[in-house]
C-alpha cells in the first residue's frame, strides 16, 4: 500500500514538471565556400513563446572557445558583428529556431550549438549541436623542380596548393607533343613529391600536377629537360659577369674621385704661393724701372753739360 501510493506520488511530482525538447535533423552538413547553409533546429515546449530565449553558439576548428553569434529574448535581437551581413534570423516567435548563414567561408567551418529555452520550461533537452565543414576547391598548385636536371641524376618534383578543404591530393602525368598523358616512372607520393631515379632523355618533357579534392581540382606544368638547366647556369654566368663589371665600374669611380681630390691638394698651395709672390715682383718691377728712368735722366744731364 505504501509503494504504490509513493509511485502515484512521484508520477504526481514528475507530470508537473515541464520538459523542453530541441531538435535537429542534420547532424553534419558538408557547403562549398561561397554558397549558403540552412541551420535547421526546431524545438517543443508546453509554454506559451513569450520568455521564449534563442541562442545561436559557433566554436571554429581552430578554437576551443565558443563564441556568441546570436541571442534572441523578449523581441531583443542580437547578432555578432562578424555576421551580422550575412546572418538570416529565425522567424517571429514559433517553434522554429533555424538560421541561414549566407557566403559561407573556410573560417566558418566548425561546431554551431543551437540553445532553446522557455520559462518555466527548465528540464529536457534544451540543445542541438551541428557540425558545419565548408568545402574549398583547391588552389593552383605551385610545381618546383629541384636536383641535377641531366642523365643519371636523381631530380624530384613538388606540387603544393596553399588552399584546399578537405585537404588535396597530388598525382603527376607527362605530357607528350600532343598532351597525352603518359604515366610518369618514378615514384610518387599523394603528398605531391615526385622521384625520379638516374633520369635520361625518355623521361625528359613536360609534367602535369593535378591537386583534386571532392570539390574539384587545380593543375600546374613544369617543362623537364636539359634546356632548363643550361639556361639556369647561363643566367648565373651572365649575372657573375654583370657583378663582376659593376664592382670594376664602382673601383675605377672611387679610385678617379680620390686622384682628383689629391690633384686639388697638391695645386691648391701653388696657387696661394703664386698668388703671394706675385704683388713683390710687381713691386721689384716698378722699382727697376724707376731706377732705369733716373740713370737715363742723369746722362741725358751730363750730355748737356758738356755741350754748353
């Protein structure tokens, strides 16, 4: 008797009790960059919408802190400012809480928590977590050749794109004259790494990269043959012998400045000498000469004298 009035008790206790219920149909949701994405979340509550709370959460894939993008309570509306352009809100206060996010971005990919609640619902499950991963075509690799690039050398290729979500994968072909492609005898890496072992002039030519993921692909080209690095040591011995000419030219222009000022120094105390000495000798000239006109003067005297 005493059991099953404490069960009648407890269903009593647990019927007064309301419970909220969120709810999503996508757990996972896969958007190419550019395009938009409907965050769907619906929820069930007894209570009437008007203490009605809606928040919107996003932790990114590179961080572990959570950050508020939107909150809706009493028709107060707030939307992160990062988002706030391309955030499409719930509609007026329904049993619908899904959000639209437009041009979506790699950055955008990561965890989105929708959180219902509704006075004096307090109990239930008051959340729904969706995982959002935002696909990017690859960019245009990048194709480098390193090693010796002549017969009987080992020569690797690299092909790398910057971007790309999920991230790519690398295959290489050779291309003949008439861009068949042909399969390539070294040894390959889905990373992008391209060996090729005791190269000769049959596995000279082009090579084609190709990075593909589920969005699409990106190719490059680089031409592999002897001509290559001839041209490579050719522009090197061009530069040396530009270098070389520029440094003589720099030599020769100091070397003429400093004879130039050392000219200068030596002339410059002549000159002030010159130019010291030459008031004396005017001096002595006019003094001969007054000398010269008197001795004249003095005879020309004389010569009268002895003709009275």
């Amino acid at each position: 008797m005493c059991s099953t009035l404490r069960l009648l008790v407890l269903i009593g206790i647990i019927g007064c009790v309301e419970l909220i219920t969120v709810t999503t149909p996508q757990k996972y949701i896969n958007v190419t960059t550019g395009e938009s994405v409907q965050l769907q979340c619906n929820f069930v509550t007894t209570e009437a919408t008007t203490r009605l709370t809606i928040q919107w959460d996003f932790v990114s894939s590179s961080s572990l802190y959570p950050q508020q993008i939107y909150y809706y309570q009493g028709g107060d509306v707030y939307i992160s400012k990062s988002y706030k352009s391309r955030f499409q809100p719930p509609p007026a206060p329904t049993k619908n809480a899904s959000v639209i996010i437009s041009n979506m971005q790699p950055s955008d990919t990561g965890v989105y928590t929708c959180q219902v609640h509704n006075l004096p619902d307090v109990s239930g499950q008051s959340e729904a977590n969706i995982i959002v991963n935002v696909l990017e075509t690859p960019s245009v690799p990048y194709c480098g050749v390193h090693g010796d690039v002549g017969s009987g050398h080992l020569v690797t290729l690299t092909c790398h794109s910057e971007r790309g979500s999920p991230t790519p994968t690398y295959t290489w072909t050779r291309l003949d004259q008439t861009k068949t492609r042909r399969p390539v005898l070294g040894r390959t890496s889905s990373t992008g790494i391209l060996e090729i072992r005791n190269i000769s002039e049959f596995e000279f030519g082009e090579y084609q990269c190709k990075a593909t993921n589920v969005v699409g692909f990106s190719t490059c080209t680089v031409e592999l043959n002897v001509e290559v690095k001839d041209g490579v040591i050719a522009g090197a011995v061009i530069g040396a012998l530009l270098g070389c000419l520029l440094i003589i030219l720099v030599v020769w222009f100091i070397a003429h400045n400093l004879k130039k000022h050392k000219y200068k120094a030596v002339k410059a105390p002549e000159a002030n000498e010159m130019k010291r000495s030459s008031p004396q000798a005017q001096e002595a000239s006019a003094s001969d000469s007054v000398t010269a006109a008197t001795t004249a003067g003095n005879l020309h005297a004389e010569a009268d004298e002895h003709q009275a």
